[in-house]
C-alpha cells in the first residue's frame, strides 16, 4: 500500500462522502474501487487519460 496525499474539489469530496455514507463504504475502500473502475474503463475503451464524471 502507499501512502500518498489526494487534493480533490469540494463537489467531488462532497460526492464521494455522499456514497461513502450510502452504500456504507469506507470513504478510502470507496475511492479506491472508483480509481480502479476508472482505470479499466479507459483501459478498455481506449480513450486518453481524462473521464467525465457526473
């Protein structure tokens, strides 16, 4: 595991610790299944290093 610090906007912390809190996720456990979601879908989509996130 590595430590490292994530600086994210107010509307995405506050989207994130609204899910945390919903689906009863660990705030850290969520981020990073997100992360990796992300991940794989750019991977297998092909698309370059940015998302749209809604």
């Amino acid at each position: 595991m590595v430590r490292t610090t994530l600086t994210l906007d107010d509307d995405v912390a506050a989207k994130l610790r609204a899910e945390a809190r919903r689906t009863g996720s660990p705030f850290k456990q969520l981020v990073n299944n997100l992360l990796r979601l992300a991940l794989k879908i750019t991977r297998q989509c092909g698309q370059g290093p940015y998302l749209l996130l809604r």
